[in-house]
C-alpha cells in the first residue's frame, strides 16, 4: 500500500509539471505543436525504456480488447484540452477541475464496473468526498478572484 501511495503521490507530482512544461511550450509554439511535442518525446521515451526494461515482450499484447489500443488518442484530448484550460484559467484552476471530473467520473466507472474494471460499491461518503473537492475548488477560485481587485486598489 505504502508503494501504491507513493506512486500515486509520484504520479500526481509529474502530471502538474508537466502541466507547467505544456503551458510553457504553448506560450511559443502553439497547442497542436505542444501536444505533438509532448506526445512525440513521450512515444520516444517510452519505447527507448519499453526495449530497455522489457525488450520483445513489449510487443506481446495478445488478449487485448481493440478499444483499449486508442488511450494515445485519448492522450491527445488531453494535452490540447489541458493546454488550453490553462491558458484560458491559469494552471492550478484547470488543473484542479481536471483532476476533480477524473476523480467523479473513476468513482463512476467503479461503482459501474464501466470498461472491464471490477465492481466497487459506490458509498455517499465517497460522493461527499468528491463534491467537497469540487466545493474547495469553487473556494477557491472565489477567494482568488478577489486578490486582483485589493491589488489594484493597493497601487
């Protein structure tokens, strides 16, 4: 458990700096050019340690529903839309939507067993849970919207 927390802490970590690359490479080449860059280096990357640490094996995807093979299209969605979220929000607004509609609709594909996944019961606590991250996000974002204004009047 402990490595699994570690992982996802790690996971979490490299999303949001990633996230911060993306914005930053958008600022100068555009979100079709940043999400070809990220997903290209991403295929180098992967396939360069994919042959490193499993060599042939990586290639043994036998028992694998079709569907399953588009995630890289997926991926798309979600460097252009996340690139562009930020641009138009600011990076930890964007970021903190995007992760509380990842965290709603994991709790409904769970509680669903949507996509092959195994049947979780879903719980009103873990409802709470997430509308209280939605309801911190709105917080959030209402505090922040008044910190411009006592700036203005501060100069």
């Amino acid at each position: 458990m402990v490595l699994g927390l570690l992982l996802a802490f790690t996971a979490g970590s490299l999303v949001s700096l990633q996230n911060i690359f993306n914005s930053k490479v958008n600022e100068r080449a555009g979100a079709w050019a940043t999400t070809t860059l990220v997903l290209g280096l991403g295929f180098a990357a992967s396939l360069t340690l994919g042959l490193i640490f499993e060599g042939k094996q990586m290639f043994n995807l036998q028992h694998m529903q079709p569907w399953y093979w588009f995630s890289g299209v997926i991926g798309v969605g979600i460097v252009m839309s996340l690139v562009q979220g930020m641009r138009l929000l600011g990076p930890t607004y964007a970021v903190s939507i995007a992760l509380t509609s990842q965290l709603g609709l994991a709790l409904l594909w769970d509680s669903f067993g949507w996509l092959g996944l195994e049947k979780v019961p879903f719980t009103f606590t873990k409802l709470i849970g997430v509308l209280a991250i939605a309801g911190g996000i709105l917080v959030f974002k209402l505090s922040g919207s008044r910190e411009p204004a006592k700036a203005a009047k501060m100069t």
